[in-house]
C-alpha cells in the first residue's frame, strides 16, 4: 500500500514529494529535504482507510 504525498518542507519551504508505506502501521521517522538537505521528521498516522502526515523540523 504506497502512496505518494506532497509536503513543503518546513526548512525553505520549497515543495517536495515522500512515497509512503501505508502497511506498516503509525511511523515516525526522518527524511532529508531534497533541496536543502536538512533532516525532516515525518509522522505517519494510520487508522484503516484514514491516513495524516505530518511534517516538521527536527527541532521542533
């Protein structure tokens, strides 16, 4: 179950796109931007069908 999302990063808020695994349940994790290459923590919620991303700066 992928899917792909759009996000702005919260560093130089220039668009960028993440796949998402879907199967695997709640995720938190951290992705570079792939402009500016700060770290990003992306937090996958799940709840069935329903699904959230969020995105922010590490620290945030």
């Amino acid at each position: 179950m992928l899917e792909t999302q759009a996000y702005i990063c919260p560093y130089c808020g220039e668009p960028a796109d993440t796949v998402l695994d879907l199967s695997g349940g709640d995720q938190s994790y951290y992705e570079d931007c792939p402009v500016c290459c700060r770290p990003i923590l992306f937090q996958l919620r799940t709840d069935g069908v329903d699904w959230s991303l969020d995105v922010q700066r590490e620290d945030d």
